[in-house]
C-alpha cells in the first residue's frame, strides 16, 4: 500500500486552475475576496416581532445582514431592545475589517428595539452621517363601516 504522495500547489498554480466565481473573486482583490467599504447604509427593521439589520455599500448592494431570529432569540424575546443590541454587535464583528464605517442609518417600525440598535450602533464605533425614519404612516386611512342601525 505504502504512503500516498501529497502534491501542494501554489496560490498561482490553483488560481490558473480553478474557474469559477471564486476564483474571479481572488483574481479581482489582492486581499482575497473582501473589499473596504467607506460609506453605507444600515437598515434596521424593528417590528413587534423581530429586529433585522442589513447593511448595504454605496451602490445598495447587500454586505452583511443579521436578525435576533439568527442569532437564536425565539417568541417575543426576538424583539426586545437586548436582541436588538446583539443583532447590532453580531453585524459589527462581519464588518470589523472591511467597514462601512461612515453610515447612513435608515430605521423603519415601531419595534422596541429601534432606539436600542441606534445606540448600540454609535456605541460600536459607526459615524452616523444621517438618520431618517420611513416608517409607513397611514393618512386617515380607509373608510370606516356604516353605522349598524337596529
């Protein structure tokens, strides 16, 4: 039987061999795949039932993105303002060495977790460059019932 030969290739010989979209990644950056970011956005989404931040470049193109759901908060628990400050620390350590760290921050619903997130966002070392609020608000709405008569 007898031991089996090993060949190990250089990083020059496997990019010349692989195809794929990976290896377009590895050729583009010379760092392997991830770019630095200067600028972007930050959607937090706070509902009554759960808290999801994504983070966006420039461009809109998504860059990382968490909920208290993936994080493994469950029931109400997913939108409380501590899921909401671990949903915000999870996302800080994805974007730890590529950035953005100069943000826009775009905050939509009326979660509990909404202020929690802003705060923990500052707290982590993001430049907020500006906050807008789009949460949707009904303009008197649709029209109401007849009145029942008896």
């Amino acid at each position: 039987m007898g031991k089996k030969k090993i060949v190990k290739q250089s990083e020059k010989d496997l990019l010349k061999n692989a195809s794929g979209p990976e290896a377009a990644a590895a050729k583009s950056s010379p760092s392997g795949g991830s770019k630095k970011f200067e600028k972007g956005k930050i959607y937090v989404k706070a509902s009554y039932n759960n808290t999801i931040v994504t983070v966006t470049n420039a461009a809109g193109d998504t860059v990382a993105w968490a909920s208290a759901g993936s994080l493994g908060f469950s029931g109400p628990k997913k939108a409380t303002p501590f899921a909401a400050s671990k949903v915000i620390e999870a996302i800080s350590e994805k974007l730890r060495r590529t950035g953005p760290f100069d943000v826009d921050i775009i905050i939509s619903g009326i979660g509990s977790g909404r202020d929690s997130a802003i705060r923990s966002l500052i707290n982590r070392g993001f430049n907020p460059l500006s906050l807008r609020d789009v949460t949707p608000v009904p303009h008197n709405g649709p029209r109401p019932k007849k009145v029942r008569r008896v």
